[in-house]
C-alpha cells in the first residue's frame, strides 16, 4: 500500500498540519486484478476554489492496492474537495470514480473509494452528475462515500504533496 499526503490549498494563507488536526484520508481500492486488469490509478484532487493536480500510481501486484491519500485543507477548513480516482489497464482509462468530500474542521476522517467492474466502460451513468458506484448503482458525487473516524497506522511513511493553484510540489514527510 502507498500513501501521499495532498494538502489542497485554498486562497487563504497556508495552515500548520502539526497544530490543524483536520484531515482526509483516502484509500482507492478495486475489485479488478492487479495487473491483469488494472496497472496504473491516477488520483486527482479539485479543491473548491481552486486548480487540481493529478498524482499517477503504477499498480505492479494486488499488494499495491488500496492507494492511500492524506488530504490536508490550507485555509478554510470549510474546504470541500473531489477526489476522483482514474484506472487504467496500458494507456487507456476505463474506470473512474468520483467523490465530493467535505473536511470536518479539527477532525482526521476517513473514507474508501472503489473503482468497480460494474463501472467499468462502457459507464453506466449518463447524467452528468451522477457517479457508478460498487454494484453498478448511480449516486451523485455527494454521495458516493460516508466518512468515519480515522484511526492511523504507524507504519505508513507518507510522501507530501502541496497543491496550488494547479503547481505540484512533493517532498518526503519527516
């Protein structure tokens, strides 16, 4: 399992992670085989107010799913964002899914996304504004995940990545 950090930024002034306990946490799952079906999911986050930044990760075995995003707002903690998990098998994309999360202020809340068979293409939803979800049911973007309390795991080593305003800047966390 990999994990990066995305701290989307708002237009307000920069917050401190160490004293903003407010976080998201992401895990990007599939029911597909891995490799055989899927080797590579993009992740693309969009904050409200602001460009989005796309981090790509090579699936080589099932051991590399679920992907783990930490999402950190800067600013306004009132900060929503979508998520949208892209799975590709060679170059071609054929599955995705999206999700409008919103942060709760001074909480770490977690939630999973899962880029499902039953989403595959061709994709079942035409509106829009909906998304497939497991099962091959349309929801809307606001609904595709319930968030829950995060509980951390002390062996993940996170890579940071700042996004703003469309720039994209990764350092390992210390």
């Amino acid at each position: 399992m990999r994990r990066i950090w995305f701290a989307a930024f708002a237009l307000a002034a920069a917050c401190d992670a160490e004293k903003d306990p407010t976080l998201l946490v992401a895990y990007i799952d599939t029911d597909l085989l891995v490799p055989a079906e899927l080797n590579r999911i993009d992740i693309r986050l969009a904050p409200a107010g602001g460009a989005g930044a796309t981090t790509t990760f090579p699936l080589g075995s099932a051991g590399d799913v679920p992907v783990t995003i930490d999402i950190r707002p800067s600013g306004d903690p009132a900060l929503g964002v979508d998520v949208t998990a892209i799975g590709y098998l060679g170059a071609a994309p054929f599955v995705s899914q999206t999700a409008t999360v919103a942060f709760t202020s001074g909480e770490a809340r977690e939630f999973t996304m899962v880029l499902a068979r039953d989403c595959a293409t061709p994709m079942p939803c035409t509106d829009a504004t909906s998304v497939c979800v497991q099962g091959g049911t349309c929801v809307l973007k606001t609904e595709v995940v319930q968030t829950r309390p995060y509980a951390p795991n002390a062996d993940d080593v996170p890579v940071v990545a700042a996004v703003s305003k469309g720039e994209t800047r990764r350092r390992r966390a210390r």
